[in-house]
C-alpha cells in the first residue's frame, strides 16, 4: 500500500512538473494613433492623436479640432499601432470584440456639440466606432475621446453601455474649435 | 577513520536487527573503564551534557565540555552501553570490556516528540539576538495561510498585500530586494523587486521559519539591510519505518481547501541512504469582504517536492528538488487603466456590483500571475578531524512569471519574466582556536540571469519592464565565534563584488545598448551576549549591510498598472549602505517572560519612489510621474513580548511593534511604512481529560499610519498636475482592531498515529478594515470573517 502512495507522488509530479507556457504571447499590443474623420457631405476632416514611440519618450502629437457650428457630422474613429512597420489596424480588433468595448465622446462644455452612436453591437448596446456629431454654436473647449475596456468578469459579460465598467485602452483629450 | 565508520556501521546493525542485548556481568576485574568522546555526526562537535549509562550496573556520568567521559571501577565483562541527550538519536552498544575500551560515539540528530511539545535540537547558526523562530507546532497552527501571513507572528515582522493572495514579508519596515529568503540553504532567487511578487515558497514544506531581524549581510551577502528569513524542512533522518504526514485545512472565505503529504523514511537496502517525497496543493475561489465578494480572487498552488540524503563514513550528500506552481487571479475590479479610473474607484466606498458577484467562483479569468519556481541543490559535508568541516552547496533556481493582463483581441498578452540563477556555496569550518573561538570561512558565487525579450545579448523590444540582464557574483566572508559561560562574541567580515552587465534596446532604435554596473564592498558585523544571571540576558549587535541597485531601479520606464504611475528609473543611482544597531533584552522566569529589540538603522543612499508633480501623457491619459531617487533614511523601532503565565495553563502575552523610519535629508517620514501594532494571545492549555486541549483568542490592533510625507522630494514643479495626499492617493486608512479564535484538540489513534485537529475563526467580528500596506486598499476592504478547520495526521 505504502509503495503504491510513493509511486503515486513520483508520477504526479512527473505529471505536473510541465510548464504550459505555449498559448501566452509575449507582445505587447499598444495604440499609438487615434484618428477621428468628420464628414459633411463631401467634406471629410481627420484629427490624429499620435504617439508613435508609446508611452513614455518623445511626448504626443495632438491635432485641434476645427468644426464649423451647427452642423451635423458622421463621426468614424480608428485605432492604430504605429510602433509596427507596417502600422496596425486594431480597429477591426475593437469591432470584432464590439461586446467587450464603448467609444465615448464628451464634449467639455457641453454646448459644443452632442455625440450620438451610430452602431451596436450584439446585445444592442453602442459601440461608438461609427456616429453623428452635432456641433452648437460657436465656441470652443475640450472632446474626451475613450475607448472602454469591457471585458466579461468571471466569465459574466460586463457592458452595459454604460461608462463605469472595465478600464480605459484610450483617453484622450483634444482641443476643440467650432467655429 | 575508517574504524570510526565501521563502528558506526556495527552499532547501525545491532540497532536495525534489533539485537536483544542482555549481557550478565561477570565479576573478574573490577578496575576497568570505558571512555571516549560524543559528537554531533553532522557538525562534527562535541556534544556536552550527552548522558552516557551502563543500566545493568547503575553506573551513568555525563559528557563534559569537550565531550569526553568516562566511567571507572568497572568489572571485566559484557556491557550494554547507552549514550542519550535531548535532541539526538539514542545510541547504544555491547562491549567487551577487558581493562579498557574506548567508544566514540557519533550520534544523529533526531526529533523528539514529548506529548506535543516538538523540541529539535540544533546548532546554533548565529548567536544575533534579532533572530526569532517559527516552531513547526506554529507552521501547522497556520496551515493553508500564505507564507508572509505565517511569519507575521513575529514581533517586528510586517506583510504587503497585494489582495489577499500576494503576501510579502516586511521586516523592521523594509521589504523586497532588503531582505532575503534562504529556502533550505539556497538563496530564494526570483523577482523580489516587485511590490506584487510574493515569494515562491510553499509553507507546507517548511518545519522551521527563522527570521533574523537586522541587518546581516556577513553571512547571507548584499541585499540582507532588513534581515534573513531562513525556511528549513525537516532534517532527514534515518527511520526504520516510513513516516507520513498528511495536512489538510478548509476555509469558509474563499472555500479554499488544501491538502500537503509529506512521506520520509530510509532504504534499507542500501545503508544510511534516506528520502522524503512531499507534494501539497490547493484551491480557492472569490474571497469575501465583510460585505461582498471580490470578483477574480482565486488561487490555485502545486507544490511537490524530492529529497535524499546519503551518509557513507564522513560524508553526508543531499539531494533536494522543489517545484511551485502558483496561479493567482488579480481582483477585477483592481485592473484600471489610468488615474481617472483609480480615481473613481477610490471615491467608491464600495467596488462596482460587476466587481462584486453574488455567485461564488473558483474561476480564474484574466488578469491572473502564472508563476513557476524551481530548485535544485545538491549539497556535500565532509566532517574532517579536530571538528573541521567543508560544506559545499550548489543550487540551480529557475523562475518563471507571466502577468497576463485583460488586453483587447483573442490574444492572451502577458508579460513573460525568466530569471535563472546558479549559485555555489562552499564553507569551511576551522577546527576550535585555544579549544574555544570557531569560526567558519565561505565563498560564494553566483549566476543570475534575466531573460525578458529575445536572447539575453540580443533583445528585440523596448517596451519590456525588466530588461534582460546577467550578473556575476563573488563574496568572501569569515565569521568567528567565542563562547565562555557567561558571555558570547561573534565577528565577521565578508567582501563582495557584483558585476552586472544590462542588454536593452532604446525607444525607437534597433540597437543594442550595453550597460555595466560593477560594485564592491566591505561589510563587518559583531554581536555579544552577556548573561547576566539565570533569567537575565542582554545583547548587542552592530552591523553593515549594503544593497546594489536592482535592475527595475535603474531601468524602470512605463506604466505600472497596479499602481497608476509612470515609473522611470536612474542609472546614476549608487548602493545602499547600512549600519544597524540593536539592543535585546531577554528576562526569562517561570511566571513572566519579557523580550525586546531595540535597534537603530542608518541606511545612506535609500533608494525610493517619490512623485515628481508632472504628469506623462500617454494615449490612455495622464499619469503622475514618480522618479527612483536616493536619501539618507533612519530606521529606529522596538519590538516588545511580554508574557505571563497568570495560572497554570493560563498565560496572556502582547507582542509590539513601533517603527519610526524619517528620510533624514528632508526631515520628514518615508512613506509606506507599517503602522504601529500591537498583537494580544490569551492561551489556555485545557487538563487532557477535557475536549479541547487548547483555546487561544487573539487581538490585533493596527494604528493608523499618521507619519506621512508632506514636502516634496524633488524639486517644487509650479502647479503640480497631480496632488497626492502624502505622497500617496488616498489617505491612510483608519486604525482597525481584529479578533480571532483557535481551538485545538489532539488525539493519539491506534498505531501510534497522531491526530492533531484544530478550528479557527479569524475576524470574528467580521470587521470592515483596509490596511495601509495593502495595495487593493484603493479598491476594496480586506477579508471578511473566516472560519478554517485543519487537521494533521502523522502516521
């Protein structure tokens, strides 16, 4: 009986004694670039955040957003890492797991224009790749733009549309003129 | 030499065959003696106070300073000899005495169980009146909690939690790379530097936790400015039937169950050749608050261990091979990704509903550590004549450490850390100067090298935390030792050099930079012990210990996500240098026992992380920078015991902690210091006839830390975009008051197996609390109520 424990304890730890390290990869994903495209008939702007060496080092370039005043706008916005040759777009990344991200936009002040989604995902909450901006009156001030990170807790989904669940992957703030 | 091996061989036959020796005397000759010499079989040094006795004849003596004896007016004839001390094997011999006969008698350490007191008898590593142990009675007492919590019992000794799982022992305030951890003679080797990396060691293995509070860099090298944490299994020794420990233990918080076998035993076949296989694993799931759940807070560990010890005349060989495996799941609700969402997350006096599920799990979704430590140590003495010894120990450590984050996409992206380190230790012992000063001298050398992003001389990538980096170490020491009966010196002095060679690649280049870090010096210590009567004992200690810069100091550039701050590290900074001082008092009577440990500890060039005022910008927001910087600290601190035994069975005792520790540049506290505390046991030891053997209630009182940092330590930056409190981002949480209640009960089954069952409620008053040194104090309070049960069964 004794000896059978024994070579129970060898084997079970011949049996564990192998690292499973095969499905983790070592990368680091990052977002270096947000780009925003407003279009108006056939007017089509882009603003870019950009941070080509990640955090850290040489600080980001930010561009100022220039809209003219009460006018509506299709509002895109994509995600890209830069650090890549070639770059990368993580856009497709963020819809294809539409569920587990929000795009928020919020104006500061608030008279600057009204953000309102576009797109779903597949339990009908908004992702916000895709919506309408309204500018206001002339003015100017801040767009927060944050892409929430909503993944399932305890293999629960999260996302509820609203901004409180998950983590920030992007919050960037860019100057805002609507003139 | 080879007649000493034989004979031990013959006293090893007679015993294992189990001879029955009954000799009648004869009565011829009555002048004869047998004398000879007893002595520890692993140290070689005598043992003094060994009872020696012809039972047939009543004649016993005991061994003297030198451990001879000697037993006259004997009769020609056959003798049954026996030598006997607390904490050795039993020895005994026939003899034909005819005038003379000389027996040297080498005897084996053994433990002894008396009742359930466990006394094992040992040399004495250091005479540093800092040093506090941790009884196996005590380890079993706690199994199933981490090893920080374990040795926390210690007066002195502090954790740091990261949750409730990530567990770092913090001794007299210091903690991390300032102290270290030698795990069964090996220097633990992984990465220490992290605040949320706990040390890889599986407290079931370990039947002795000896903490040595104070600097002592002689002995175990840099880097030990806070003091030593050694964790010793069990001596193996020779058993002529296996012997089987099983522990099991439950708890209700986190229904988190564990199981450790531990079998030893010796094979027969082959002579003095004996063995221990121990394996122990365990499980648990969502801890509870005393008001809700924490989403992703499990735990999953797989420890086993092979060891193996083989004596053939002088030499004794061992072999031991440890494995820990650790899964451990990061609190949901803790991942955040920028000041904004750690902002709102401290103005929550409660974490998010989805952080804090009505459903209990096991499941360990992302983010969790996955984290492999192995050990290898071969190790060799050779016991020598006139009490020398030469030991060598070589130890292989390989640690492996992913920290997988919640990251956008199918990918699991981790941060994969390996770090391997060969080390080899050689000691020599002397032979006694005058009879009375011993001493030893070592070498040690070692191996370290980190391997982050690439090979070690070919990194890829910039964006790694830790980059890839090798290190050669060399030290030299000698520590010697005189001991009269009333007082005891020790000395040493140890030089050491550390060469380190950094392999990175700078942002946005494809090159590869190389940077050297050499560091040599000199470190010195002295410790005396004045008896001064029977229950009175002071002690004295002075020592130097320093710290090389670690790698994540000089090297530190990003985000700390645990912590929401960019870190950026300085490869100017220079070594850390120690001089700890520490008075003990020692009062020991039947009624009242008193210890305390007074100590003063100058650190210059104290490396810290202090907040500079800006911010970094990054795409995920602003971060406040926090910059490594060096000052000159004092640590000053008492460690108080009192106890009394108020009736028989009945004793209370209090053990306290205070710590002052003050960055002398500035005048002002250094920030992230234990509180002061306080910790009450009332032990009642129950008459055996009763159902409860013993009933132990505990009191802890933790102050609030109000000793914060209020200047700042870098230069005033004008409109600072980040304002911390302290230095910190929250205040420091209130003081809390924690009770618990142990009961134990021991059973002696058939076949002498022992059953030892004991229950435990910890936070009786399921108290709200959060601790100052808990990192998850930003997000949730600490663990509720608690109700464990364990057993230990010895067979």
């Amino acid at each position: 009986m004794k000896k059978n424990i024994l070579v129970l304890f060898v084997l079970s730890g011949f049996i564990f004694s192998c690292k499973d390290d095969v499905e983790l990869e070592n990368e680091n994903e990052l977002i270096t670039t947000i780009k925003l495209q407003f279009v108006n008939g056939s007017e089509t702007k882009t603003f870019q955040f950009k941070d080509p060496d990640g955090d850290g080092g040489q600080s980001p370039v930010i561009d100022n957003i220039t809209l003219k005043a009460n006018t509506g706008y299709q509002v895109s916005v994509s995600f890209l890492d830069e650090s890549k040759t070639p770059a990368e777009d993580l856009t497709t990344e963020v819809s294809e797991e539409s569920d587990e991200h929000l795009v928020i936009f919020t104006s500061n002040p608030s008279s600057l224009g009204v953000y309102t989604y576009s797109d779903k995902d597949v339990n009908g909450f908004p992702v916000g790749l895709k919506g309408n901006y309204k500018t206001g009156n002339a003015g100017s001030g801040s767009l927060k733009v944050q892409l929430r990170h909503q993944p399932p807790v305890n293999n629960k989904a999260v996302k509820d549309g609203s901004v409180s669940p998950g983590s920030d992957d992007a919050n960037v703030d860019f100057k805002i003129n609507i003139n | 030499m080879l007649q000493k091996g034989f004979i031990s061989f013959f006293i090893f036959v007679l015993i294992s065959i189990g001879t029955p020796a009954i000799i009648l005397a004869q009565k011829v000759n009555c002048g004869c003696f047998v004398s000879g010499k007893i002595k520890d079989s692993h140290t070689g040094e005598a043992v003094s106070g060994a009872l020696v006795e012809i039972k047939s004849e009543r004649k016993a003596v005991f061994s003297d300073n030198n451990g001879d004896y000697r037993i006259d007016n004997l009769c020609e004839g056959k003798y049954l000899i026996s030598v006997k001390i607390l904490g050795f094997e039993e020895k005994t011999q026939t003899i034909n005495l005819n005038h003379e006969y000389h027996w040297e008698v080498a005897l084996d350490e053994s433990e002894i169980h008396l009742g359930e007191l466990n006394i094992v008898a040992r040399k004495v590593e250091t005479i540093n009146s800092g040093l506090k142990t941790i009884s196996a009675e005590i380890i079993n007492q706690k199994s199933g909690e981490t090893f920080g919590e374990i040795i926390k019992t210690i007066s002195g000794v502090t954790v740091l939690n990261t949750g409730s799982n990530i567990v770092k022992p913090v001794i007299h305030g210091l903690h991390s790379n300032r102290i270290l951890t030698i795990n069964n003679g090996i220097k633990h080797e992984a990465q220490q530097w992290g605040n949320e990396h706990a040390p890889e060691i599986d407290p079931f293995l370990a039947k002795k936790i000896t903490v040595i509070k104070g600097a002592s860099s002689v002995r175990y090298g840099p880097e030990a400015i806070g003091g030593v944490i050694l964790v010793e299994p069990a001596d193996l020794i020779h058993r002529e039937k296996i012997k089987t420990e099983i522990n099991q233990f439950s708890m209700s918080n986190g229904w988190q169950n564990g199981l450790s076998a531990i079998a030893e035993g010796s094979l027969h076949k082959i002579k003095d050749l004996n063995w221990r296989i121990q394996i122990s694993g365990k499980k648990g799931g969502d801890i509870s608050t005393p008001e809700y759940k924490l989403a992703n807070t499990g735990v999953q560990e797989f420890n086993f261990s092979l060891a193996g010890k083989y004596t053939i005349k002088k030499f004794d060989n061992e072999l031991f091979f440890s494995q820990f495996n650790s899964k451990i799941a990061i609190f949901a609700g803790a991942h955040i990704g920028n000041l904004t969402d750690l902002a709102a997350a401290i103005n929550r006096s409660k974490p998010l509903e989805i952080y804090t599920p009505d459903k209990f799990s096991y499941f360990i979704d992302r983010p969790f550590q996955d984290i492999q430590h192995n050990l290898l140590k071969i190790k060799s003495s050779i016991a020598l004549k006139n009490g020398q010894n030469l030991t060598i120990t070589f130890g292989n450590q390989y640690n492996f450490r992913s920290e997988v984050d919640a990251l956008r996409g199918d990918k699991s992206t981790a941060q994969i850390f390996k770090i391997s380190t060969q080390s080899l230790e050689s000691i020599y012992k002397h032979k006694p100067i005058f009879g009375k000063i011993n001493g030893i001298v070592g070498l040690n050398t070692s191996l370290q090298t980190n391997l982050t992003t690439g090979e070690l001389k070919r990194p890829v990538k910039s964006s790694v935390l830790i980059p890839n980096f090798q290190s050669k170490n060399l030290g030299v020491f000698l520590t010697e030792r005189y001991v009269k009966p009333n007082i005891e010196w020790e000395g040493g002095v140890r030089l050491d050099s550390r060469f380190m060679n950094v392999y990175y690649v700078k942002r946005g280049e494809n090159l590869v930079n190389t940077d050297k870090f050499n560091n040599f010096r000199l470190s010195a210590s002295s410790s005396i012990n004045k008896i001064i009567n029977p229950n009175f004992k002071i002690g004295y200690n002075v020592a130097t210990a320093w710290k090389p810069p670690v790698v994540s100091e000089l090297f530190s550039d990003g985000v700390h996500h645990g912590a929401a701050t960019y870190e950026i590290g300085d490869k100017n900074l220079v070594s850390e240098k120690s001089l700890d001082n520490s008075v003990t008092l020692e009062f020991d009577s039947k009624k009242y026992q008193f210890e305390s440990q007074f100590y003063i500890n100058f650190i210059n060039d104290y490396i810290f992380l202090a907040p500079t005022g800006n911010g970094v910008l990054t795409i995920r927001g602003a971060f406040p920078e926090f910059k490594y910087t060096q000052t000159d600290a004092i640590l000053k601190g008492i460690d108080l015991s009192n106890r009394l035994n108020i009736i028989n069975n009945l004793s209370i005792e209090n053990h306290l902690s205070i710590l002052w520790a003050d960055d002398r540049v500035r005048n002002q506290p250094l920030i992230f210091i234990p509180a002061n505390r306080s910790m009450t046991n009332l032990t009642w030891k129950l008459p055996s006839n009763i159902f409860l053997d013993e009933i132990k209630l505990s009191h802890q009182f933790i102050a609030k830390q109000r000793r914060l940092p209020a200047k700042s330590v870098f230069d005033q930056v004008e409109n600072p975009e980040f304002k911390l409190i302290g230095g910190d981002y929250a205040q420091a949480p209130a003081a809390y008051q924690l009770f618990d209640i142990y009961l134990s009960k021991h059973f002696i089954l058939k076949n002498k197996t022992r059953l030892n069952a004991g229950f435990e409620i910890k936070n009786l008053t399921n108290t709200v609390y959060r601790d100052y040194l808990n990192r998850f104090r930003y997000f949730s309070a600490d663990q509720g109520i608690n109700f464990i049960f364990r057993t230990n069964l010895t067979l």
